[in-house]
C-alpha cells in the first residue's frame, strides 16, 4: 500500500526552529499536511481532536519530556497505536525503544536520512 503524501503528522517540539526545519524536511520528502505543538500538554490535546498518521517529537522537552509525552500516548486508548519517532541524539536510542516509539532519530539529519527513519514506520514512498 502507497503511503498517503497528505496524510496528517504531529511535530512537537520546544523550539520553533526545530519545528521549522522537521517541517521543511518533511515538506522537501513530499508530506503536505503537517501540524505543530510546542510541548506535551498541547500534543495530547492535538491528539484528541484529530488522528495523526504519524508523531515526529522532541525527546528532551520540557516541561514534558517527550519519553514522558510518548507514555501518554501510549496510555490512551485512543492514541495507543499512532506511531511515534522521537528525535534526540545517541543516548535516547534505548530510552525512545523501551517507551515504545516506533523509532529515534539521531541529531543531526537531513532529508534522505529522514526518509530512511520514516519508511519502516510508514512503508516505503
């Protein structure tokens, strides 16, 4: 099965330039509607309104971390099942796998590396 270039993803994250360049590499792949958050509280509440194909967030976060964030997430019935990849550096690889993300990816990145993280969630595109 294709995946959907317009299917609906989440980042989150506590800096506006991380959002922006996670938005613009996503864009760059081909992915066309992409919403935002700038902590837990309000991806969670994003997340109850709407359903997301996909949740790309920060792993160090505050005042919710984004291990904490992904607990949430996988606590709620409703959200249980959304895949989550979290974005930290080397030391969070262990933590985003036992949380229960569906991967991490490692600062610094680009688009092809990116891609390469997203296709064994997604499917290839």
């Amino acid at each position: 099965m294709a995946v959907s270039m317009s299917m609906p993803i989440l980042i989150v994250d506590d800096y506006n330039t991380m959002i922006r360049i996670l938005r613009n590499l996503l864009r760059q792949i081909g992915f066309t509607n992409i919403d935002e958050a700038s902590d837990g509280r309000t991806a969670l509440a994003k997340m109850q309104a709407k359903t997301y194909a996909l949740v790309i967030s920060d792993s160090g976060m505050s005042p919710m971390s984004g291990v904490e964030f992904l607990r949430h997430v996988r606590a709620d019935e409703r959200t249980s099942r959304t895949p989550v990849v979290l974005v930290g550096d080397s030391s969070d690889e262990s933590l985003a796998s036992d949380a229960g993300a569906a991967g991490c990816l490692i600062k610094p990145f680009n688009a092809q590396i990116l891609k390469t993280k997203l296709e064994p969630v997604l499917g290839a595109f």
